[in-house]
C-alpha cells in the first residue's frame, strides 16, 4: 500500500483509522500492509503535530487521534465516579 500512496495520503489514512479507534502501531502496519518502522515514523508526526496522542490501558499503550484519546478519558473517568459511588 506504502508504494501506491505518497506520504501525505499515508498520513492522512493513518489518523483516518485513529480516529476510529485506537491502535497498536503494529497492527495498524499490518492493516495498512506499511512496514511497522514506517508507520512509528507517521505516528510520531502526528503526535508531534497535536492530532495523534499515546493511550494506556494501564497493561498496553495505543495510539490514537487527539478527540479519541479525549473521549476515552472521559468514558474511563465516567466509569470510576460510577464505581467509586
């Protein structure tokens, strides 16, 4: 897929599935068939440029876009104040 798409195209296809859901760096290279290094290079401009952003669950780190990161924080936070009552 890496040869039929110019940088830009893979970039923007990258925070395409991030925005979706968030991802394992190796999977998303398996999905995008893009060697892993490749794709760790793409996430780290995202991140760099404020539109990606890493994701724990406390045992695995994602990735993800920005909003997505956001609105599982806020679901994770949701979940503990309703645990903690």
């Amino acid at each position: 897929m890496a040869e039929e798409m110019s940088k830009e195209e893979l970039k923007q296809k990258v925070l395409e599935y991030l925005s979706k859901k968030p991802w394992q760096t190796r999977d998303l290279a398996k999905v995008l068939r893009v060697k892993k290094k490749e794709i760790d290079k793409i996430v780290l401009e995202l991140i760099e440029e404020g539109k990606a952003d890493y994701w724990s669950t406390g045992s695995t780190t994602y990735v993800a876009s920005k909003e997505k990161v956001l609105e599982m924080e806020q679901k994770r936070s949701h979940m503990t104040e309703e645990e903690g009552e």
